[in-house]
C-alpha cells in the first residue's frame, strides 16, 4: 500500500540508523561506487559472492544509506555484529517489495511479452541506464507530480512506478472524457445546423410562396 514504510533500522549504542531503499539511498550508492545500485544490490544477494565482496558491499550500502553522515567507529561496529546472510536476506525481501508496483493491471498487460536485446550491457552502460532513469523520474515527480526535491528522494521505486502507473491513467482517461464531450459537441453542432439549415430552407420556401402570392396578385389586378 502506498505511504507504507518497508525499512530496517541498525542501531549503534544510542543511535539509530534508518534504511529504507529510496531514490536517496540509491543514488548514494551510485555516487559511492559510480555502478548501477541495483547491481550493487544484486550483488550482495547473488549466492557466488563471496564473503569478503559482501562485506564491502554491505559497508557501501550502510554509508549510502546513513547519506555519508556516518561515524567511522558505528560502521566498524556494525560490520563487526552484523550477520551478513541475514542482512543480504533482508535486502532480498525488500528489493522485492520495492521494486513493484501497486497499481493494478489488466490480463493483457500481465501476459504481454516485452523483447529485450539479449546482450551484456558493460557497467558503463548500466550506470547511464541508471542516471537515465533517475532524471527521468527527477523530472517525472518535481514537474509532473508537483513534488519537492526531498519529497522526491524519500520516495521508493514502489511507490514511484505506483504514482506515475495512476498519473498516467488519469490523464488518459481525461483524455478520453475530453475526447467524447468534444465530439458530443460536434454532433451536437452538427445537429444544429442541420436544424437551422431546414429552418432556413422552410423560411425561404414560405417566403417564396408569399411573394409568389404577391406576384400573382398584381399580375391579377393589371
């Protein structure tokens, strides 16, 4: 449901960190290590990673997601209590949950089959992919959806793709309303003048008989 909060929280002494996958998090990810985060991300939870890749990949996220405002000495001690099967299956769960979306869809949009180019795209081009998409819904949300920036970067790609999935639909079916009173309008115009068009014709045609009678009474009287 939109507005809920899929998130962990990692608490250090008296501090606490909250994570939730968001536009901030993932961009702070992209920033850190300049690779697409979802490869990031699904690298942490591939079953071939191996542990010490894992480490690092957990300590990019915790930073990213404390956005860089994290003591050296809380990472430390994070890195040192935390169980990182656990942490990637945390991840797992969310990236599913985040990654969807709400609205809901017609068969035919489920069934449909989307080609994809089977090839491997470098991690140049996944990175562009993702500086693409984030400016996409960058313009998306701030001129579409009226947001601020900071509403903007809390937002999760769930409930991103839910908004812009209801936008869209909105405005096709304003489309389609603005659609049918226009051509109502025009039967309605064309309707009209079709009526005042025979109006103008009985007109003309009684006047004629008027003048007619006219003219043949004068013709009488001479």
């Amino acid at each position: 449901m939109l507005g809920k909060s899929i998130s962990f929280d990692i608490q250090v002494n008296d501090k606490v960190y909250k994570y939730t996958i968001n536009f901030k998090l993932l961009n702070n990810l992209y920033e850190l290590t300049k690779r697409n985060p979802f490869d990031v991300l699904n690298e942490l939870i591939a079953k071939e990673t191996e542990e010490e890749r894992k480490r690092e990949l957990i300590s990019q996220i915790i930073i990213a997601g404390a956005n860089a405002e994290i003591d050296i000495e809380d990472i430390a001690d994070i890195m040192d209590k935390i169980e990182q099967e656990a942490f990637a299956y945390m991840i797992t769960v969310i990236l599913l949950e985040e990654t969807k979306s709400e609205f809901p869809k017609d068969d035919k949009d489920e069934n449909k089959e989307v080609k994809r180019e089977d090839k491997e795209l470098t991690e140049l081009e996944k990175a562009k992919n993702w500086i693409n998409f984030y400016n996409e819904a960058y313009y998306n949300c701030l001129y579409q959806l009226r947001m601020s920036k900071q509403e903007f970067e809390e937002l999760t790609i769930r409930e991103y793709k839910t908004l812009m999935d209801y936008h869209e639909a909105f405005y096709k079916n304003e489309i389609i309303r603005a659609y049918i009173d226009i051509t109502k309008a025009r039967n309605n115009g064309d309707k009209k003048t079709a009526e005042a068009v025979k109006k103008e014709n009985v007109a003309t045609a009684e006047n004629g008989v008027r003048i007619g009678n006219l003219l043949s009474g004068a013709f009488k009287n001479n």
